[in-house]
C-alpha cells in the first residue's frame, strides 16, 4: 500500500507501519560479468544498512537492484517475507537518488520539486519548506540552471522530503555536499528513520547515518569468473 501524507501543508510526519526488506542469495550479471553472487541481506523499521566497497564492486548495481531497476539472475527480493513480483507496486514504497541529479534546468527549484510532488501524488507538501531544509530557501524560486553542482544536487535530495515512502535508496548521497549539507542530510534521514523509514547508502567514506548495519558488497564478488571479453 502506497504511504500517504497527514493532512496539513508543512513536511510530512508521516509514521510508517512496521515493515521488512530483505534479499536472500542475490546475484546479479552486467555486461556479461557475474557482479555479485550469494548476497543476503535484511533491514527493518528504523534500521540503515551501508553499502561498502571498492569502486566495481556493486554497490550501485545492488542499490538499482532493490529498487528494480536492475535484473536479478539468482535469489529472491522480499517485502514483508513475501517474494517481490510486482516491481511496478513495489517502487511507489522507495525513492531512489542515484548519481544523476534528474533536476530540469528550465524549472525553479520551487517547480522541480512541484514536478516531483505531483508526479508522486502529493499536493498537501510545502515545496519551500523541503528547500529550506536543505538550505535552497533563498534560491526557491532560482532557475535549477543557475544552481552550482552542490546546489543541484541538494536539490536531488530534496526530492525525499516532498512525497514520503518507507525504503530510501541512496547511492553516495554525500558526493559534492559542504560540511552543513551533510549535517542537514544527517538529520533528514535520521527524521526518516526515526518515524520507522529504511534506508540503504553506498558510501565510500564518512557515512551520514548513525548505527548502520556495513554490508561489503565486494565480499560477493566471484573473482574468478571473468567478463567474456578476456577470453576472446
């Protein structure tokens, strides 16, 4: 069942039901190489798990994975304890920030997260509010164009305050952020977490959550299998 918002106009205190996640002997093949094979894993209510690893070793493909975007080759993906086969349902419980910003230059930064709040069905969100949190306020009504690169993607991020969902993916979220974003980034997911949301970061450095269960994704890495080019 997709979340909804509390009536009202402000950023949503939306308390989510008591919910799971977990995947069981994932594998996953790109480009014709076996990138992960055997992983499991498990999150609930409250709980963060931080994706670790070198660069190659999965960590985006697992991230887009879970949110079914990527293709599993072997195991099981499970909301609750039941098997996920409705991936289309299943994404209107997460929101997904990869590496691309997906800001429209030609909107404010007002009207890209009106773009994103109405896509996801959510009118009763003060798009302001969302920018403000993630210090945009001024810049509100800024065409995205003029935005710096940290400016863009605070921007990106702003888009998990304006429509709610239980599961955030993120994928190194902290990438171009000054010391106070990632302070405000910080308190954001532990709002989130604390209200009963998941959140799964890849995260090479200085993580932005607190109490973290680490999952090495290159610990499930099939060294020995090579990509079908290094044979030819």
């Amino acid at each position: 069942m997709v979340p909804r918002i509390n009536s009202g106009t402000a950023l949503s205190l939306q308390t989510f039901e008591r919910a799971s996640f977990s995947g069981t002997g994932l594998a996953c093949r790109r480009g014709g190489r076996l990138v992960f094979a055997g992983l499991t894993f498990s999150i609930s209510s409250g709980e963060a798990v931080v994706l670790r690893g070198h660069n190659g070793s999965g960590k985006t493909t697992l991230l887009r994975l879970m949110a079914g975007l990527n293709r599993k080759s072997a195991g099981e993906l499970a909301w609750n304890g039941a098997e996920i086969h409705d991936f289309e349902a299943h994404s209107a419980l997460l929101r997904f920030i990869g590496h691309l910003d997906a800001v429209k230059p030609a909107l404010t930064v007002a009207e890209n997260l009106e773009f994103w709040r109405n896509l996801w069905g959510y009118p009763p969100v003060d798009v302001k509010q969302a920018a403000q949190r993630l210090g945009l306020g001024a810049l509100a009504d800024f065409p995205a164009r003029l935005l710096s690169a940290g400016q863009r993607h605070r921007l990106s991020l702003a888009r998990l305050l304006v429509a709610p969902a239980p599961l955030w993916l993120l994928d190194e979220p902290g990438n171009a952020l000054d010391d106070a974003s990632l302070q405000a980034l910080a308190g954001i997911i532990a709002d989130h977490r604390a209200r009963g949301g998941m959140v799964v970061i890849a995260s090479h450095g200085t993580t932005v959550v607190e109490n973290g269960a680490p999952l090495d994704v290159g610990a499930f890495t099939n060294v020995s299998e090579t990509h079908w080019s290094e044979a030819v």
